[in-house]
C-alpha cells in the first residue's frame, strides 16, 4: 500500500467517527466533519494530481 491510500483510509475512518451522532458529539455540529471531509478532499485532489 502506498502512503497516500493508508492516509485515504485514514482519513475516511476519522471522518466517519467525527458524525455528530452521539450524544456527547450532538452540540459540536458540523464542524469536525467538516473540516475533516475538506482535508480528505484536498489529499485526494494531491492524489490525483501525483503529489502523494
């Protein structure tokens, strides 16, 4: 596995348990979410482009 699929995973997996679907998450909001979704895309864009 190359490092920019393991840093995907990675990120996909901290996306996942960032939902605000717990009860001690429900009042941050979308914030972690989005943040994390916005770092997975620019990874992904460098990925695409060969920069990873």
């Amino acid at each position: 596995m190359s490092l920019g699929t393991i840093l995907i995973i990675v990120l996909l997996l901290m996306l996942i348990g960032a939902l605000p679907t717990w009860r001690h998450s429900r009042n941050w909001g979308y914030f972690p979410t989005g943040g994390l979704g916005i770092v997975l895309l620019i990874v992904l864009v460098l990925l695409l482009l060969g920069r990873i």
